[in-house]
C-alpha cells in the first residue's frame, strides 16, 4: 500500500507540472518549475542530478526511458517531466517491494 501512496504522490506532482507548458512556455522555464516541485518527492536524487537527467533528455529526444528502482520518484519524476515538455516519449519505472513480513 505504501507504494501505491508513492506512486499516487508522483503523479500528483507530474499533473501539477501538466498545466507549465502554457504559462512557461521556455525549456528553462520549464525545468526550473520541475526542479521546484522534486524538492519535495522523497528520494535520493540532487536537484543537480535531476537538472542534467532533464537536460540530457531534451538534448538526446529518446523515445524511452526506463528506471529500476523508482523508490519515492524523485529522479523519475524530472525524467517524465522532460519527456512530457518534448511532446514524446515513454518512462517505465520498476520497483521491487518486499511483500509482507
């Protein structure tokens, strides 16, 4: 269950940044708003991190990204937010989660 709650976290926040494109409509823009809202995903990924994971992928345009380990979201989340200001593009996360006691 805790991880549906994360899960529900992470794309509150994602849908919080849905409505960016409109009001900054600049790359720059943009990502200072993402890395605005991952402050306060839980995880372990830097804003410096999370700055050069969207970075690299405005800059490489790929049509996937996949992350083993999504833990709280913080660096899945910049990456979606990338794919999503491009327009294309498909992030799969994957977690393991010990299954009862």
């Amino acid at each position: 269950m805790e991880f549906l709650n994360e899960i529900f976290h992470l794309l509150h926040h994602f849908f919080l940044v849905s409505s960016l494109n409109a009001s900054t409509p600049t790359w720059e823009g943009y990502k200072h708003h993402v890395l605005e809202h991952q402050k306060k995903i839980p995880g372990w990924c830097s804003l410096e991190k999370a700055d050069k994971l969207m970075q690299l992928i405005y800059d490489t345009q790929p049509k996937i990204c996949i992350e083993i380990g999504v833990f709280g979201g913080s660096s899945i989340y910049p990456t979606a937010s990338a794919l999503k200001y491009l327009g294309a593009g498909t992030v799969y996360g994957a977690h393991s989660q010990k299954v009862g006691s």
